[in-house]
C-alpha cells in the first residue's frame, strides 16, 4: 500500500518561498569540477544550428558501463521447443494481443513445459 505518495515521498503542502531556486542545489550547479567532468562525460553531440537538437548531451558511448549478461540456457531440446510452438500457435487467442490473452498464452506455455519436463 502507497503512504504518502509514491515510493513513499513526502508530498507537504509546505510554500515554497523561491521557485525559481527549488530543487536546484545551486552550490553543485556552481562546482567546476562536477561541470568540467559532466562537459567531459557528456560532449554536445549534436553542434547544428537545430536549437532543439543542439547539445543534447547524450552519455558518450565510450564512458557508458557495459554489463555483460550471458544468455540463459534453455531446458527443452529442439523438438520439445517444437512441440511448444506448435500449440501455443494453435490457440485461438494467440493473435489477440489484450492482456488477458498474453496472460493466457503464459498459462498455457508454463502447463505445456511443465507437461514436457515430467515426462
């Protein structure tokens, strides 16, 4: 259940008594290390006189973190993955794409590898 608000923050009904400073932390914004590291990081990408494309400033691809995730191992053999395919496309609402039908499509797959990995 959500107390107050979303994730839990704190919405008070507190005035704010600057706007034009809220939410900024004007001490950072005026740091030259953390400016000179984001300019670094974070090239304008686009120098065109496009004003709304100009300096995006999208993460250089060089400097984004790369995670390596190895594909998980299937447990049906070719021929029970056959099996499978061929009677979820059976199904009358394979091609209906509610919620209700993929959620029923999910059910029918989880019975037919259960069905296949006890035998």
């Amino acid at each position: 259940m959500i107390q107050n608000g979303p994730r839990g923050l704190d919405f008070s009904d507190e005035e704010v008594q600057d706007i034009q400073s809220y939410g900024i932390d004007w001490e950072d914004y005026d740091d030259d290390r953390i400016l000179n590291h984001h300019n670094h990081a974070n090239p304008a990408d686009n120098q065109g006189d496009n004003p709304f494309a100009a300096g995006s400033h999208r993460p250089n691809a060089d400097n984004i973190t790369c995670v390596n995730v190895l594909e998980p191992g299937c447990p049906l053999i070719l021929e029970q993955l056959e099996y499978l395919n061929s009677k979820l496309e059976a199904l009358p609402y394979i091609n209906d794409h509610s919620m209700e039908s993929r959620r029923l499509i999910w059910i029918s797959g989880l019975n037919i590898c259960e069905y296949l990995l006890a035998q």
